[in-house]
C-alpha cells in the first residue's frame, strides 16, 4: 500500500503540529512518527537482536524515502504497533497515524 509520509499531524483546530529542530520549528510529519516509533525501544519488547534489527531496517526504509512508501500489511501492521505504544503518543497523535497508514 502506498503511504504519503510527509503528511502533517495537526492538532483539534487543523493547525500542524510543530518540533524544534535544531531552533527551527517544523511541522511534525507521518514519517517523523513513524521513524521515532520504530527506533525506540520499549517496555515490553523482544530483546532478541533479530526483532531490532528489522525495526531499524524498516525505520531506514522509511527515513531514506521523501514522499511516499510501498508498505506491505506486515509493515503496516508494525508500525501501527509501535506508535500506538509510545506512551509520548496520546490519542491525537496515534489516531491521525492510524487514519494516515489506512489511507483514510
């Protein structure tokens, strides 16, 4: 399925979201999430080396790609996993991911 990653979250008022990144304010994309997400290492998740080194592969997948990705289900369903455990990511945020990675 194809994603657009550089869609912006916004908040309730549909104003983008915004990061400081190094003193620039930028909005906060899909693909921002889903890299954070992907990289992060959580409670609860497999400490085998295998289980990280497919996070990192696809979360440089996704980094190395500017306006949209080919994502199977699998991948998907991944990703949708880790951004709704970030416990940073309330339902503002992982509702809009989950709509955005269902082409909704």
């Amino acid at each position: 399925m194809k994603i657009k990653l550089e869609q912006n979250l916004k908040n309730l008022d549909n104003v983008d979201l915004k990061q400081n990144v190094e003193g620039v304010e930028k909005p906060i994309t899909l693909k921002d999430i889903c890299v954070n997400a992907l990289m992060l290492q959580l409670e609860g998740d497999a400490q085998e080396g295998s289980s990280k080194a497919s996070r990192y592969a696809l979360g440089v997948k996704l980094y190395n790609l500017k306006e949209e990705a080919d994502l199977t289900v699998e991948e998907i369903s991944e990703i949708k996993k880790r951004v709704g455990k970030v416990p940073q990511y309330g339902p503002l945020i992982v509702g809009q991911c989950f709509n955005m990675l269902e082409g909704k």
